[in-house]
C-alpha cells in the first residue's frame, strides 16, 4: 500500500481495541497518525503502539475530520451516537458493535467471503463488522456454499468468556481459585450462572421467538452476508469456561451433495482457513491450543451427516478478538485502502 491514513480506534481501552492496535501493528497496516479514544473514565492512559505509547484522549470532543478511517468498538449505544457524527465529518467508521449490521444501506463485510460488497460503504460512510461466531461459520462455509449451495445450517457454537469483555475473564478466574480453593458457592454478575466448570446456555437477551439475540445475529447475519435470505438457520449459543476461542459445532445440509472428501479439498484452499481433519486422538483443532491468538479459522472434524443424505458436518474454531473482531476490522480497512476514497 503506497498510501497512508491516519486511524482512530473508539474503545481503545476495551479488549478488542486494545486487540486493534497490536493488529494494526502485526500487519504493518500504513498509519500516518494514530488517535486512541476512549471515555474520560480512561483518559491519561497510555497504549504501546510500535516504538512509542500513545495517549488515550475522551472521545467526547475529538474532531473526525482529522481522520480518514475510525475503527469503532465502544458498544452499540456509543457507536449509535458517535458513528454518524464520524461519518459526517468525512471520515470512514469501520464499526465493530451491532448497531448497523442490519441495515440495508450498511455493508457487512467479511473479506474472505463478500468483499465485493465494500463499495456500499459509500451510502452512508459505515462498514459494520460482524458478530465473531457469525466470521469463523461464514469463512468456513464459504466455500462449500459457492460449490454446491447450502439450504441449511444448524449450529452450536461454544464461546469463550473474552466475548463478554474483561469482566467476564475476571469472574471466570475468580470463580475458577474459588471453587478450586474447596470454596463457595460463587457469585455470578456478568454471566448469568456460575460459568466456571459450567456450560451456561444463554448469550445476550432473549427474543420473543425464545432464541436469544447472539443466536439470532448468526441467522441475521449469515443470511446478509451470504445474500441468500432463503438459508434455513438454527443456532444455539453457550458460553463455555475457555478464556479466548469460540468453537462451533456445524451441521449443514447442502442442495447438491458432496463428501466430506470434496469438502475438505475446498477448504484446503479456501483463504484463512487451515484444515486439521486428522481421525485419531487430538487431530482436530480446539480453541485453546490452535485458536488462540492466531487469525486464522480452523476447520476439523468433517464427516457425512447421519441424519441426511446431502448432510455435513464440521467443528470451526478461532480467537474471538483477532478474526472474530480486531483483524476482521483491519482486513476490512485494508479492503479500504484499495478503494478511491
């Protein structure tokens, strides 16, 4: 890239924005300037970035039109306020809450799978990252959609605490030296139940429908994504006692059948996938030993069906905060950079 921006990360104190700076500087992505903004809460901390730290600035009175591209991960209510505002000011948001996913005029983009879709970023200035449990499924399926299309999709997915934010790792460690000291019970305050050496299946709000909001983000957004509304989509979402990776257990059900060797030959060269499909003990991916801090989406355990005569099935991991946020945002404003803006 010949050309250089001048970023601002919003949330830069947060998991993920502080996940967004070591991204930007992992991937060597063309930084003239660098402004980090957060509430006043944090104001006067610092961030290391390259050779230097940065100063954290409030985000109330930052001016946007000093910026060509601002990466958002507030949460949704400040993203609704502080987006447009951006956007206005002529600058490019590239937001990573859920506030825009579902708009129509809002491109959401996956660079492995829609990348043709970032040219709608012009209607209104924002580019909406997905759901993290929403970027592994899609990458993974991508492939195998373009191949022999998919009508349907059922998932479990397994998420890891770090996708409820710095408390949520706090209270699983807590919780964790707790009960291991012979103690308890526990206190539960960001997840709903105890969520240490406990499967708590609820992630989000629940809707009227009796699917939570995280299981209906998938369906929302693989069908936008995949533009195919007519994809059936089933989602159940647990949180898991696994720090950082979320891990997926897919079934699909394809029009045109394919072997699980057709498939695995797919995603063999699909981009950001690596294939672990080995059938003996550990030849599979997990979260905590390929997963984690890495940005690739990790695809095992790909098998026929039993159920179905055109049925898949297959197990998808990968860090939450890198692909599922922080380096899908970035892939995202490299996508940018090859624009006119």
């Amino acid at each position: 890239m010949s050309r250089e921006f001048k970023v601002a990360i919003v949330g830069a104190t947060g998991l993920v924005g502080e996940t967004m700076v070591k991204v930007l500087e992992e991937r060597n992505f063309p930084v003239s300037e660098l402004h980090l903004l957060a509430s006043n809460r944090s104001v006067g901390k610092r961030v290391e970035y390259k050779s230097s730290t940065l100063p954290v600035r409030e985000l109330a009175h930052f001016d946007f039109s000093k910026v060509d591209i601002a990466l958002f991960s507030p949460g949704a209510t400040v993203s609704r306020e502080y987006a447009p505002q951006a956007a206005a000011a002529g600058c490019i948001v590239i937001d990573n809450t859920s506030e825009f996913r579902y708009y129509d005029d809002v491109p959401l983009i996956v660079p492995e799978v829609n990348p043709h879709a970032i040219v709608h970023y012009k209607n209104r200035g924002i580019i909406a990252n997905p759901n993290c449990s929403t970027i592994q499924l899609v990458v993974a399926l991508k492939p195998i959609h373009d191949a022999v299309g998919i009508e349907r999709i059922n998932v479990a997915t397994y998420q890891s605490v770090s996708g409820a934010g710095r408390e949520a790792i706090e209270e699983l460690a807590q919780q964790s030296i707790t009960l291991l000291s012979g103690k308890g019970p526990v206190e539960a305050y960001v997840i709903p139940k105890q969520i240490a050496f406990n499967c708590v299946p609820q992630i989000d709000r629940f809707e009227d429908n009796g699917f939570t909001r995280e299981e209906m983000k998938v369906v929302w957004e693989t069908r936008k994504i995949f533009e195919d509304p007519a994809i059936r989509i089933n989602v159940t979402a647990v949180r898991v006692p696994v720090f950082y990776g979320h891990s997926e257990a897919v079934s699909i059900e394809t029009r045109t059948k394919i072997t699980p060797e057709e498939a695995r030959a797919l995603l063999e060269k699909a981009p950001g996938v690596e294939v672990m499909d080995e059938r003996r003990p550990g030849g599979y991916p997990t979260a905590a030993t390929e997963a984690a801090n890495r940005d690739t989406v990790y695809v095992g355990r790909i098998r026929q069906d039993a159920s179905t005569e055109r049925g898949l099935n297959l197990w998808v991991v990968a860090d939450n905060l890198r692909k599922g946020a922080a380096t899908n945002s970035i892939q995202i404003a490299e996508l940018l950079a090859q624009q006119p803006i």
